[in-house]
C-alpha cells in the first residue's frame, strides 16, 4: 500500500458517515442527511486530491465519478422537498458513474448483456408486479427511465470487474450493486406501501454504496480504456 495514512482516513471517514447515518435515522432531519451525504463526498474528493497529489495522469475516471457523487448528494436533499427532482438528480449522477466507469474498460458485449438482464428483470417488476400504485403513467414512466439508467450503471460496473479483476472494479461492482439495492427499497417504500423497515434498509444501503463507490479510487493504478 503506497500510503497507509490516506487508507486510514478514508476509512476514518467512511466510519464517521455511518455513524451520521444512524444519526439521521434516528432523529431525522434534512440538514443531517446533507451532512451524512456530503462525508462521502468529501471521501470522493479526498481520494481525488490524493491521486493528483501522486501525480496519476489518467484522471477521467475519478473527476467523473466524483462529479456523480456530488449529483447523488443532491439528489439526496432534493428527495426530501421533490420526489421527480430527487429522482432527476439521482439519475444525471448514475450517468457520471456509468461513464467514468467507461473511462476504465471501454464498453463492451458483457456490460450491454448484464445491462439488458438486470433492466428487464426490474422493468417487468415495476411493470407487472401488482404491489405498486405509481399514481399516474408519468410517475411509471419515469421509474422505468430511472431504472434503465441505474441498470446501465450496474452493468458495466459488473461487466468491468468480470473483465478485469482489480480492487477498484471489484469494489466499484459491490458499490453499484448496493445502490441499486437501495433504490429498489425505496421504489417498494414510495409506492408499494412497504412497511418503515424498507425505507430503513434504503438508507443502510445507500449509505455504504456511495463509501464503497468513493473509496474504490484509493486503489486506482491510473489505467484506462483496457481493450473489452
């Protein structure tokens, strides 16, 4: 390990997240999931910072990606006052994560072959499972979009790790797989009536993901766009 001390404080801070996270959980409120939200954010940026400061020269995929932390940041806090804003955040942030994932193996026949699986396999849930009231076509419409979105993230994050073993796509597909996890509870939450305990996983998940997905640039070598 190159530095033991930036280790360290990346899991110092993803730590200090959970904890704010519990936090939140138990007392609410929407300045606390801003301050829960923007710890791994500063995760991100500090493992930016890092990667410039060892003078890596291939930084597409961590300045994207950090751009898609700060998307999902905002995503949190608008969700909390606008549903569709929320959402619409949350997907322009799932875009910046699928392409700074592209940034690492170019997109190829395994990441469109997982994309398709996980995307029908929630597209026809949404669509059929009797459970959901989505109240009208509009609000459907746009979880599909959404999910097709998150399902494109999930793919090439799983297609790069199939391809090439490394800690940061590894990690980069347990964190991807986290998310969607999470915004599956809060797809169950908002408009299938869950019960409180699906709305708890929501965050318990999403939370770890994002620590997850900022902490997979530590061990970025700098390589980009492998062959597929």
């Amino acid at each position: 390990m190159k530095n033991k001390g930036i280790f360290i404080l990346n899991l110092v801070l993803a730590a200090l997240v959970q904890v704010s996270m519990i936090w939140y959980l138990d007392c609410g409120g929407l300045w606390r999931k801003g301050l829960t939200s923007f710890g791994f954010v500063l995760l991100g940026v500090l493992n930016l910072a890092y990667l410039i400061s060892v003078r890596k020269k291939l930084l597409r995929f961590p300045v994207i990606l950090v751009v898609g932390l700060v998307f999902a940041m905002l995503g949190d806090i608008v969700l909390n006052v606008n549903f569709i804003g929320g959402a619409l955040l949350f997907a322009v942030g799932h875009i910046f994560y699928a392409v700074s994932y592209t940034q690492l193996q170019r997109i190829g026949k395994a990441d469109l072959l997982i994309a398709g699986i996980v995307f029908a396999a929630a597209g026809l849930f949404l669509l059929l499972a009797p459970i959901f009231d989505f109240g009208d076509p509009v609000m459907k419409g746009i979880c599909i979009g959404y999910a097709l979105i998150i399902s494109c993230m999930v793919g090439k994050a799983f297609g790069n790790a199939v391809r090439e073993h490394t800690v940061t796509n590894v990690l980069l597909a347990v964190g991807s797989f986290w998310f969607f996890f999470s915004d599956l509870m809060l797809v169950l939450y908002v408009f299938a009536d869950a019960p409180h305990i699906i709305d708890t996983l929501c965050v318990a998940t999403y939370y770890p993901a994002q620590c997850v997905l900022a902490h997979a640039m530590f061990w970025y070598k700098g390589k980009s766009h492998q062959k597929a």
